[in-house]
C-alpha cells in the first residue's frame, strides 16, 4: 500500500513541467554547470534507479533535498507540520464542538428552526468553496470592519513567539505563561480556524444528523424507551453512543479535506505551514519539496484513519481489532 | 387494569392516509393473561405500541381511549409517559437481540434502569441486577453483566429483556411475540419462565402471539385480531371449546394436530396489504361462510354466550 | 416514477430550487454569446477597476473586462469541467469497477489495490500532485479532477455488481446462452446505475470545487480565460484596495453552481431510497 503511495508520488512530481536545473542555475549557467547540477541532484540516472535511491533514502527517513532551500526536506516539513496541524486541529475542535450538537438536535426535532438553520448551514458550507469564504472574511472583517488582525501569520509582527516545546503557539504560550502571546495567537487563528471550521462543520452535521434519525429508529432505542427511560437521556446517554460511529469515520474524512483546504487558507492567510511550502514548491518545480509534501500529508491522513479505527473500536464492542 | 377503547392507528403514506387499527376495544382484568392472536400483519404490534405510546411517524394515533387503572394515558405529557411506561406497563419485544443496545454492556442498562425505578446506590443496583438475571434462568449471572448483546444467544438476550422489563416492577407486561425468534426448545423454556413468574408476580400480562398451542397453555382470555379489527373475544377455554368466527376456526383447523387427526388445513388467500383492505367484513374473501352483506358492511359485535363475543354476519351457520 | 418524482418535489421545495438553479446557471452559460453584453476577453484599460453600475453590472477587473460577461463565459467552462470530468470518471470508474466485480480473482485484486492507492491521499492534495504533473491548462484540470473520482464509481459499481451478480435474472441470462460480457452489458450494469447517478450529480459539485481551487493557485486554467476559481485569484490582490467585486461574484457563482448540484443529489436521493427522510 504504501509502496504504491510512493510510487505515484514519485512519477507524478518527476513527470513535472520545466527543469528545476533552470531554476537552480539560473539563466547564466554554463553547460558545464548545468551537468554538474545534474549529477549532483542525481537527475542524470535513468527513472527507475533515481526511484529506488529515493526508497532507500525513505527506509532512513530521508525526503531528499529541496532544490530551492537547499535544505533537507525532511527538516523543512518538520518545521512546517506543526502550524497546519495546530491550524486544523484546532478547526476540527471546533467544527465537530457545533456541528455534532447542531445535527443530533436537528434530528431530534426535526422541523424546528434550529433543524432548517443547520440543514441550511450544511449546505452552505459544502458548497462555498474554501478561498472564496477566506477572502469575504479577510474583507469584511479585517479590511472594512477592522474586527481581527492583518491576516500575516501566526503571530502579530511584533509579538516574539514563546520557547517552543510542541510547536503549538496556543500550548507553548501557555506552557511559558506568555499570556500576551497566547491572546495574539489565538487573535491570528480566528479568522484562518473560522474558515475551515465553517466547511468541516456541514459534513459532520449533516452525518450526524443522519445517523442519530437511524439510531432513533432502531429497536433498541424502542425497547430502551419502553423501559421508561426519559427522553433526554435516551437521546444523550444511549443514542448518541450509536450515532457517534459514523461521525467518526467521516472526521477522519474531513480532516483529509481540512488538509488539502490548509494549501488554499494557508496561501491566503500567510500563515507558515505544510500548504503554503507545498504551494511555493510546486511553484519553484521544487520536486523533493512537492513529493516530500504529497507523502507526508498523505501518510498525517493515513495515521489519523488508524487513530480513527483505534477509537471507533473502542466505542463498539462488535468491532474486532 | 388496562382498558383499551376505540382505538385508531393510521398510517400516513405517500398515496394518503391507510388506517391499520379500526376502532380496537379490549379490556386486560388484574392478574390475568389476554392473548391477543393473529397472523402477521394484523395490527397486534401496532396495538401494543399504540398503549405504550411509542409510534413513531408515519404511524399516529387518530382516536381511542387507552386507560391504566383508569388513568388517561392518551393525553398525558412525554415526560409523565415515560413514567408509566417500566413501571406502569413495561413491554418484551420480538427481536430480543435487536433490542439491545450493541454498545453497552448487559449491566450498564439494567443497572440504569434499577436505579431509575427503584432509586438504588450502584453497588447495590448491581446486585439486584445480578439476583434478577439469576431469577431469569441466567446460570452465570456475572458473566452475563458484563457481556455484550452479540456475545448472547437468542435466548439468553430473552431472558435479559425479561430480566429489564422485571427491574421496572410493572404491574402490566406486553409480550409481544417472545418465543418466536427462538429456537424450539428455548421456547418452553422461555414460556415456562414466563408462566412462572406470573403467577409469582401476579402480572396481568398481554400475551401477542400467532401461536394457539401458546394460547392454550397461558391465557385466561383470547381476543383474536384480523386486518386490523378485533373478530372474537372469549375465555380461552370457551375459545378452544367453540370457536365462532370463521377465521378463528380457520386458525385452528391450520394447528397441526397431536394423534390420529387430518392434515392442517391452511386458510385460503392471504392476508390483506394495509392500502388494500376489503370494504365490508375485510375477511370475506377469504370466508367460507361468507354471504350477501359481508362485502358491503363490517359486521358489529355479536354475543355468542356470556363473556364470547364475535364480529361475523354468519357464525351461527358454521357453528354446531 | 413520474407521479413520485412530482410528488417529492412538491414535498421537498428545496430540491426544487436546486433544480431550477442548476437550470438557469446552465441556460445562461449556453446563451452567453446572446447575454453577454461584452465579450469575455474584451479588454478596456480605461474602465479598469469599476465598481458595479449600471453599464457593467458585477463591475470590471484590472484589464478593463466586464466581470458579469466574464461571469457567464466562466459558466460555460466550469459546467463543462464539472460534467466533463465527472462523465470520464464515470466512465473508467464504471469499467474497472465492472471488471473487479465480474471478473474477481486477480484483475479484482489489482484493481482495488490501485483504486485503494488512490483513495490513500486527500483528494484535493492529489488533484494537486497530477495537475502540477500535467500542466497547466483546461484538458489537464478535466484529466486531473476526473481521476481523483475515479476510485469512487470503481467501488460502487464493483459493489453493486457483486451483489446483482448472483441474482436470479443473471443466472437465467447466462442459461439461456448469452456470452458472459453480454449478460454484464446488458442484464446486469442496467441495474446497478441508480446509486451511481445519485453521486454524479455530488461529484459534479466537488468536482467544480476542486476545479476552482486548483485553478485559483495556479493549477488549472489560467488568465486569461474566464473560469470562476482564476477570476477569483485575480481579485485577490485587489481586496487590500477595497475593491471587492472581481472576487466576489465568480465565488457566488461556484457556491450557487454546487449548491445546485448537491441539491438535485439530495433530492435524488430521497427519490431513490424512500425510508430516508
């Protein structure tokens, strides 16, 4: 499986427009300079020796070395991961904090206002694409209303970030008790968090909205009702346990998405992470950088699926692991 | 005890209204066991669910009275339902294994449900769960506490139903088809069970089943259902001894019989789609005493003998 | 099935509006050389950076163009990726998922293997990955959107194959003589289409998404043809002037375009399997 995630990452980013020689020796190279890049970037050898480098480099951890840095890209990600992952993170917190309250609510009174508001909203959100969201915010909120800080990063331009111990700016201000840092922060995630949270939030409910009307209708929650157990807790203690199954899975899905989205929000906001390097890699024709970015953001959404699974199987019983 | 009056159940459907239950009426006296009996189909689940309120949409209750120890059920509010139902009338269901919960274990809602109804601490909750699962039949009551429902046989997920319904302390129990899911000899085991404990209990219990041997063997009176309406009513001795309606008689000419009798007979056709129910008596098709009027009006009720009565224009033809 | 339609639509007023929207967006994309009062790429340097008014009714980008024009050219090209990418994915996804299921054995392992690398990544970083491998460019963005979907109809009709595979009316088919790929076109493909065209009108939707989102970083088609994403790109460096409207309205466009689509594919839905409500 992973065998194959590799190999379509490498053929892709090797069949690439344009020669990163070009951009790395510039206009004024020589010929001569040019087949020294070559060989010394590997180029020169056929495609499937360059592969088999590449896996051997992989078993030691080694992503090869962007073109355009001139660092490891290993160490470039690394340095990146941490602000996409706290970016989407957080953004899931919050999406499945309102979504999964708003969908078993619409489904327990289904008709309601609050049910029409977040079939609306599901919508809404699935339909609006991420950017375009983006850029009405930072428009209307920094630009006209003056409601949140330029969009610029992570951190205000004159604020220092705190020592890093998780590479999380809201865990490390917190941990440094650097409360001004920790409210600049959280100030610069507001918008970027809003955006995603705002598209993950319509999957989630809906899916919740889904599985809580099935899991209302089953025979158990039946004979759980006929026992003369009130409603609220047939609704919150039982069934929410059943709906909660197919949530999951479908939050491993999202975060799949939030992690293609952060390319888009990042560019958008500045905000220093895994998307905005793959956006300047795939630019540059920077191909360890691209391919370094596609495995490691697919091998994030694998390990996040098996965290999935580990939990789902906690959940219920039936599940063998 | 239980006074059922006039009920209506219908159905709302994409082509319309399709009534299921016409005008059920019944009464379950204390400490008896009513059986209500009929082929699949006929509205005796619907009547089960309709008492204890717990239709869901499309089906509604349209009109009828439903009364426990005289007190309205019909109109009381969701939160005061949910009272009476456990310890007012609590109920068994059909699929004892798709009526439990799979993500909890076995303990985690009888123990809900003990303190719920009994008020107990946990601990103590546990043991009236454990003496209840023993009481049940359960032979390692322990183990089945902390079992899961899929790691239970039929039977054993039965008995844990029974065991809930019991931790409610009802004075009413609806058993709807208990037995059928199950094996042969987890049947009598089962019937057993439940015999047992109502005599112990003093339950007044409605026993919904398709099964006469079962009738025979458990109920004081019989109500026998068809397309949705109540055809006979009797003491089940009076039912067995003389059965007036021709379906009735149908039912049981269809039992297989014990020694030296003929081959069952079956009743002819099937039992009508809900949207299609016959105008008139909806069993005339299929009648075999069927005559002029059956197709045009529902008979009303008619009385055999004391305490016996039937819904048919011409019993008295088929009777001896 | 035309009663029930009917009957569904009135019921569910929304899947209406879907339809009617999706219509409409698809009527005015046809018609844009009638309704377009300038041409796409008619550019006019004096009349640059206008807000909307009377003349130019969504207001004109940075090379003088008339947004609204640019609007309903931009129609024509995205419906046109969206369709066209979600009819090749349906295709090819249709095919290899006909021949797991029928075939089984190896071609049914080989075949989901592939299908379960392509479902590995996150869809859009995929996309993103053959776009920048392809290039630039309108025929590349179709190709690059179409395979990411692919493994989706790969695995509903391979599922729904196999369970209609062992079907009564199959066997008899097979009975009476037909040559295998026979009783595959013709008896038993018919009868798993319905779940697939549920997901056609879902996919067309995400397929405009990820179109736009490809093309607004540079992926896709590039200015100056009018696509909504491009056009929005365009009016990003305009927003820290206030000049909102070159973004604005290709984004409404998109955001009306798949809600269309995600509407018809809700009602659709519910058509199909009566027990959701």
């Amino acid at each position: 499986m992973l065998l194959g995630v590799t190999l379509l990452t490498f053929v892709l980013t090797r069949v690439l427009p344009g020669s990163p020689i070009d951009q790395i020796a510039g206009p004024m190279a020589s010929q001569a300079q040019r087949q020294a890049l070559l060989v010394h970037y590997g180029l020169d050898r056929p495609l499937w020796a360059q592969y088999v480098a590449y896996l051997r480099g992989l078993a030691q951890g080694d992503l090869g070395t962007s073109f355009v840095t001139s660092r490891p890209v290993a160490a470039d990600l690394a340095a990146f991961f941490p602000a996409t992952m706290e970016l989407t993170t957080v953004a899931m917190l919050l999406a499945v904090l309102l979504g999964v309250p708003l969908g078993v609510w619409g489904a327990v009174r289904q008709g309601s206002w609050v049910d029409h508001v977040t079939r609306v909203l599901a919508v809404a959100g699935v339909a609006l694409p991420v950017f375009w969201v983006s850029l009405v915010l930072i428009y209307l909120c920094f630009y006209r209303w003056h409601l949140v800080p330029p969009p610029m990063g992570r951190l205000g331009a004159l604020v220092t970030p705190p020592p890093t111990v998780t590479g999380f700016l809201l865990i490390d201000s917190a941990l440094a008790r650097d409360w001004a840092a920790l409210g600049d922060a959280a100030r610069q995630l507001i918008l970027p968090v809003a955006v995603l949270a705002f598209a993950a939030v319509a999957p989630l409910a809906r899916i919740a909205r889904t599985s809580m009307l099935d899991v209302l209708a089953t025979p158990y929650i039946r004979a759980t009702r006929s026992l003369g157990v009130p409603w609220r807790s047939v609704v919150w203690t039982y069934a929410l346990r059943n709906a909660m199954l197919p949530v999951l899975t479908m939050v491993a899905i999202v975060y799949g998405f939030l992690l293609g989205g952060s390319v888009l929000v990042e560019t958008l906001f500045a905000w220093p992470g895994m998307g905005r390097y793959a956006f300047n890699a795939i630019s540059g024709n920077d191909y360890p950088a691209v391919q370094g970015f596609i495995l490691y953001a697919t091998v994030v959404y694998l390990v996040i699926f098996v965290l999935v699974d580990l939990v789902s199987a906690l959940l219920d019983p039936r599940v063998q692991t | 005890m239980l006074d059922v009056r006039g009920l209506r159940v219908a159905f709302h459907t994409r082509r319309g209204v399709v009534p299921a239950l016409h005008g059920v009426t019944f009464s379950l006296a204390p400490g008896t066991v009513t059986g209500l009996v009929g082929e699949s189909g006929c509205g005796k689940t619907l009547t089960a669910l309709a008492i204890m309120r717990l239709l869901r949409p499309p089906a509604e209750i349209q009109e009828g009275d439903v009364r426990l120890e005289g007190r309205d059920l019909r109109f009381l509010r969701e939160r005061e339902m949910a009272r009476v139902r456990g310890e007012g009338i609590a109920m068994i269901f059909q699929q004892p294994r798709a009526s439990l919960n799979p993500v909890f274990p076995v303990a985690s809602q009888l123990v809900h449900v003990l303190r719920l109804h009994r008020r107990l601490s946990r601990g103590a909750a546990r043991a009236e769960g454990e003496a209840l699962l023993a009481r049940v039949g359960l032979a390692r009551p322990d183990a089945v506490m902390r079992a899961y429902p899929h790691q239970l046989s039929g039977g054993m997920c039965q008995r844990v139903m029974i065991a809930l319904a019991l931790a409610c302390r009802p004075r009413v129990l609806l058993a709807d088809e208990p037995t059928t899911a199950l094996d042969v000899t987890v049947q009598l085991q089962i019937v057993e069970l439940l015999r047992g404990l109502q005599r112990e209990l003093g339950l007044t219990v409605l026993l919904i089943t398709h099964d006469l041997g079962l009738v025979a063997e458990m109920c004081d009176h019989v109500h026998v259902m068809y397309a949705g309406r109540i055809v006979e009513s009797a003491t089940a001795a009076a039912l067995f001894r003389r059965p007036a309606h021709p379906y009735t008689r149908g039912l049981m000419a269809a039992r297989v019989g014990t020694g030296g009798r003929a081959l069952p007979t079956g009743i002819p056709g099937r039992v009508p789609a809900l949207a299609e129910t016959p105008s008139g008596c909806p069993f005339h098709p299929r009648c075999p005493l069927a005559g002029p009027g059956c197709a045009e009006q529902d008979p009303g009720s008619e009385a055999v003998e004391a305490g016996h009565a039937v819904r048919c224009h011409y019993w008295r033809s088929g009777v001896a | 099935m035309v009663a029930e339609a009917a009957y569904l639509l009135r019921r569910n007023p929304i899947t209406l509006v879907g339809l009617l929207l999706l219509v409409l967006i698809a009527a005015a994309s046809l018609a844009a050389p009638l309704l377009a009062p300038y041409t796409p790429l008619g550019t006019d340097p004096g009349a640059a950076l206008q807000p909307p008014s009377a003349q130019h009714w969504m207001g004109t980008d940075e090379f003088g163009e008339d947004v609204w024009s640019r609007v309903l050219w931009g129609g024509r090209i995205d419906l046109l990726i969206a369709l066209g990418a979600v009819a090749i994915a349906l295709v090819s996804g249709c095919a290899l998922g006909a021949l797991a299921g029928f075939s089984g054995g190896w071609a049914d392992e080989v075949v989901m293997r592939a299908m379960d690398v392509l479902q590995a990544f996150p869809s859009f970083i995929l996309a993103m990955g053959i776009a920048a491998a392809l290039g630039p460019s309108l025929r590349n963005l179709i190709v690059s959107v179409a395979l990411i979907n692919v493994g989706v109809y790969a695995r509903l009709m391979r599922a729904r194959l196999l369970v209609v595979k062992h079907a009564p009316y199959a066997e008899a088919a097979r009975g009476a003589g037909n040559p295998p790929w026979r009783v595959l076109l013709v008896h038993l493909i018919p009868n798993c289409l319905t779940p697939i065209f549920v997901q056609s009108s879902l996919q067309s939707g995400w397929a405009i998404l990820t179109a736009a989102g490809l093309s607004f970083i540079g992926l896709g088609v590039r200015v100056p043809t009018p696509e909504w994403g491009v056009m929005v790109a365009m009016g990003v460096a305009r927003i820290n002037a206030g000049e909102w409207w070159v973004s604005f309205y290709p984004g409404v466009m998109i955001a009306l375009a798949v809600m269309g689509f995600n509407l018809i594919g809700d009602g659709l839905q519910d058509l199909l399997d009566p027990q959701r409500r």
